[in-house]
C-alpha cells in the first residue's frame, strides 16, 4: 500500500514539460538566461493600477501575487527537488502571526523590522523541521510536513493570549516602508509595494534555481542515488532548498497579513498547504511562471464560482481533478504543447 502512495505522491514532484535541460549552459550571464518577456510583463504590472479605474481588479491582482510568491516558494522544493511537502503552510503562518503579533500587540509597522522576524522565523522552523523531514522520502515525507504544520496549528488555536485563538488577530496596520513616514495606505501604493517584494522575490528565486545550486537540485530530483554517487551532500542541498523555500513562504505569509489586515488558525491549517500544493500542480511543477499562472487561475476561477452558485467548492473541486488526471503538466505545459504544434505547422 505505502509503495502505492509513494509511486502517486512522486507524480507531484514531476516536473512540467518540456524539460530544463541540466546540462544548460550556465556560461551565460543571468541576464541573458532572463525570458525578455518578464520585464515586459513587469512594466505592464506597474501600470496596471494606474489605467484600471476598478479597485477590485487591483484588490484581486494583489491577492494573486501574494499567493503566486507563495506558490513559488513551495515549487522550489516539489518541482526541482522533487520533495511533496503538504505542510508549507506553516511557514507562511509563522509569517503572517510574526507580522501580526509585531503589529497588533508592540505596535511595530516597520517593514524592515517585520522582515528581519518574519525571515529569521521561517528560517528557523525550516531548518529544525527540514533536518527531520529529510531523513524520510516520498509519502513519509509529505506526511512528516503535514504533523509539523499541524502542530503549528494548533499553537495558533490553543495559545490565545498571542495567537488570538480562533478569533485571530484582526488590526493589522499597513506598514511604514522602511522609515516611519512612508506608509503605503493607498491601495496603489501598497499594490506597488507588494508588485515590488514580488518581483525582487522572483529575481533571487529565477537566479537560485538557474544557478549551479539550483541545477544540483534538478539532478537529485531525477536520480538522487547518482548525485549520491557523484559525491554530492544530497542532504545539505534538501535541507538548503527546504530552507530557502520555507523563508520565502515566511514573506508570502507578511505580504498577506497586510493585505488582508487579518490572520487565523484557518491560514495555517492543513486546507491552506492543499490550496497552494493545488495552484502549483494546476500551474505547471518544476517552473516559477506555473504556480503564479496556477495561482491566478485557483483565485479567478474561485471568485467567479463564488459568484454564482453555493456550491462552488464541488464544480472547483472537479475541475482540479481534471487537472491532476489528464492535464499533468499544468498550464505551462498546455502552452508549451500549443507552441510546439505551431512550430510544427509553420
């Protein structure tokens, strides 16, 4: 039965084609390994708030760049180093009730002190529960994570003087960028702040994983016996990634609070590692564009259920499973498929 499960829990980590070749020649610079596109992409962004008279449009973009960094940050351990963690939500968490607390209860809006506790938090957890979770592979894993996060959880719900219990901690102030009298209220200002911890995130994320660190990752992935071989301390590099995975998750988690002004035990709890595990797979494993693209998809698709009829959840739910049946490559895969037959006919 475990050998069942694990041979299922692998078809997570299995990365969206076509594949990113090892062997890329990583001679060139990193600007040259930067899809022009992304730029492009990023001064549409900028002057998005400022062409849409539509609050909610920038209200809704903003919620998808939140959860497609936090996408992200779980693709850097499930697409390239092949670990399926279903705890990630405990790291964004830590970063929400880190920010929350700071706020609610010291009155500490500074983003760059939110960072620092925020950071140092999520490192920390990540390097006490990764060193633990990586002696264990496959469904042992992804059932390690999830007790870690659930523990997390239940620190939430249960230690009510900090955590709020299952109130939450409402009253979360927008912060002051760096010095206290730049606060990013307006909703165009915070929009372009969030556009801006999310662009710097992708930055450092598309370098770590097209960099020699990153392609080692990729080589553990598809043949962890060989990489073993060859000489490489497999176990550092898993410990590396989950730790880098888990600090990115942490400022997923800051972004949110001051989006949402608001944090529960609900943003900890086991449905929230399931969401984002989703909007990766949907989005295309192994990418950084997949899970942004998943997470846009998961977060319009569910708005416009919502809308419509009250059982949203069920039509959701079949359309994921469609997903995860015939579409195993996610929506980049789906583009890239398009793309190859059109080079084929022209």
């Amino acid at each position: 039965m475990a050998d069942a499960v694990e041979d299922t829990v692998g078809h997570l980590a299995a990365p969206s084609a076509p594949e990113i070749s090892v062997v890329e020649d990583l001679s060139k610079s990193w600007i040259a390994r930067i899809n022009p596109a992304y730029p492009v992409l990023l001064i549409l962004l900028m002057l998005f708030p400022f062409v849409t008279p539509s609050r909610y449009a920038l209200t809704v973009l903003t919620e998808i760049l939140v959860f497609g960094l936090f996408a992200m940050s779980l693709d850097v351990i499930l697409g390239y180093a092949g670990l399926p963690s279903f705890g990630h939500a405990a790291f964004f968490g830590l970063g929400a009730y880190g920010t929350a607390v700071l706020s609610t209860k010291l009155g500490v809006n500074n983003l760059g002190i939110s960072l620092l506790v925020t950071i140092g938090l999520s490192i920390v957890a990540a390097l006490i529960i990764g060193w633990l979770a990586i002696r264990t592979s496959g469904v042992y894993f992804l059932m390690l994570t999830l007790a870690f996060a659930q523990m997390i959880f239940a620190a939430a719900q249960k230690w009510t003087p900090l955590t709020g219990g299952s109130n939450g901690l409402p009253g979360v102030h927008r912060p002051a960028v760096f010095v206290p009298a730049l606060v990013a209220e307006d909703p165009r200002a915070f929009y372009l702040l969030i556009l801006a911890m999310f662009a710097l995130s992708f930055f450092l994320l598309h370098r770590l994983v097209h960099s020699p660190f990153g392609r080692s990752l990729i080589g553990i992935r598809e043949n962890e016996v060989r990489m073993r071989a060859m000489g490489y301390n497999v176990r550092a590099y898993k410990l590396a990634a989950f730790t880098v995975a888990g600090a990115f998750g942490g400022i997923a988690g800051l972004m949110y609070v001051y989006y949402n002004s608001f944090v529960s035990p609900s943003d900890v709890y086991w449905t929230a590692s399931g969401t984002v595990l989703l909007m990766v797979l949907v989005g295309g494993a192994g990418t950084l564009v997949g899970p942004l693209l998943g997470a846009a998809f998961f977060l319009l698709l569910q708005n416009a259920l919502s809308s419509m009829t009250e059982r949203w959840p069920i039509v959701l739910g079949a359309v994921f499973i469609i997903f995860i049946l015939f579409v195993r490559n996610g929506l980049v895969g789906i583009w890239s498929q398009v793309r190859l037959a059109a080079v084929r006919r022209g």
